[in-house]
C-alpha cells in the first residue's frame, strides 16, 4: 500500500508525525507503544530494553555524511581501522561511507520506525555504549539481549519488530543493535524514490551541498539495490 508519510517524512526533513518520549527520543505512536510492549516483555526477561537512537533529521544526517566524506569525521573500514578521506578516490569514499552511513534521505532512521537498542542494565559503572559489534558479539555485553530478541523474532513475538541489517549481504555492515518496525518501515522503503531524494538532495543546497552528490546519482540503482533496499522477507516473522 502506499505510504501515508509526506515526502517529507520520508526524508527527515519534517518530525511533525513523530511522537516525543520521555526520554527525549521521537517515534511514530504506533512503533512507539509497540516499543514499550517489548520493553516490558524485555524487563520481565530480566533485560533493561533502551533507545540509543530513534529519529534522525536530514540535516543531522547530513552533517554526519559530510563530515565523513571530507574528513572532518572518523571513517573506518570493517576492520575498524581509521581510513584517510584524502587519500581515497571519490568513488573509493563512497563505497567506505555507504558501508556504515546512510545517504541523507535514504536513513531508516527518518521515518520514525527505526530504532537502535540496548540493554542499559549491563553496562558497568561509568559505561556508556558505543554501538560496536563487540557489544553485541557472543562475548559482549549485550549479547544475552539480543540472544533473547532473536528468540522473539523467531516465534513472532517481537512486536512487530526485525533487524534490517541482520547478517553481511554485501551492502550495509550488519547492526544487530538496529531494530525496524516492519508493518510501517515496508510501507515507508516503497515510497523511497529517486525523484523524492533528489528534492531533498536539491535543499541540502542550502547547508553546503551533498558530499559525493555526482558520483551518487551516477551509480544510484546499483547503490539502492545494495545499501538501501532491505529484502521484504527478511521481515515476514516479525509481522507473523
């Protein structure tokens, strides 16, 4: 069906269908109260369930994007080795950003359903999470956690909620932290358009332009089909 978002919405570029938490974080209501429904089925299971990170605006995308692309911010290839902007060509400072960051407009993060989680219950005293794989990885911190929301996902029991970024197809580094409410985000990926981005891309104008614009539009079905298209099927259990 189509998408009851504006191409606003879509593209982070207005909040106002968002709902603001008492922690500060926005979601639609409805990924919202099925977040706290999970939360609740996370804290009988003994797990502390909490929002990292909701809602990101296009300029917030923005600033990080172009900051990656021109240096000013970290870059790291999958070994989380720093790499040099400088020494990169365009397209090689592409396929590094694409990696880890999502072209403003593009991010999940825009629409409301998507979140990144953890459980603040395991944190030692004075730590802050990171959101790296070690945190999530079997020796991790969080990995009773997310061993417990695979189960859920397993036996449809999440919620509504799915890992778009599960496991490596290639595109996107995986992120087991980042949790997507599948009802609404597949409603929101089939109203993602080149023509809507390009609107959106048109007003980045206005803050400096987007980094690596040419070299994007350039390769633009290729890089949808591998760093934002997420594969319907992947979600089909967490709808069960």
């Amino acid at each position: 069906m189509p998408t009851s978002l504006t191409p606003e919405q879509l593209t982070g570029l207005d909040a106002s269908h968002l709902q603001l938490l008492e922690d500060g974080h926005r979601l639609v209501p409805e990924v919202a109260a099925a977040f706290a429904a999970l939360r609740r089925d996370a804290a009988r299971a003994g797990f502390t369930l909490t929002i990292a990170s909701s809602f990101r605006s296009f300029e917030r995308q923005l600033s990080i994007w172009n900051g990656k692309a021109s240096g000013e911010r970290p870059l790291h290839d999958d070994r989380g080795e720093p790499l040099c902007a400088a020494q990169l060509t365009p397209d090689q400072r592409l396929r590094a950003l694409l990696r880890f960051s999502a072209i403003p407009g593009t991010s999940r993060h825009h629409w409301g359903t998507d979140l990144d989680v953890f459980d603040a219950g395991a944190l030692s005293a004075g730590q802050t999470v990171q959101l790296t794989p070690a945190e999530v990885a079997p020796e991790g911190p969080f990995a009773p956690l997310h061993a417990w929301l695979d189960e859920q996902m397993a036996a449809g029991r999440s919620h509504g909620f799915f890992r778009p970024y599960a496991q490596e197809r290639g595109g996107v580094a995986p992120e087991r932290w980042h949790l997507s409410h599948a009802p609404l985000s597949l409603d929101c990926a089939a109203g993602c358009s080149a023509d809507r981005l390009r609107a959106a891309w048109d007003r980045a104008g206005e803050q400096g332009g987007l980094a690596l614009r040419a070299q994007i539009e350039a390769d633009w079905p290729a890089i949808f089909a591998r760093y934002v298209n997420v594969p319907v099927g992947w979600a089909a259990q967490a709808q069960g």
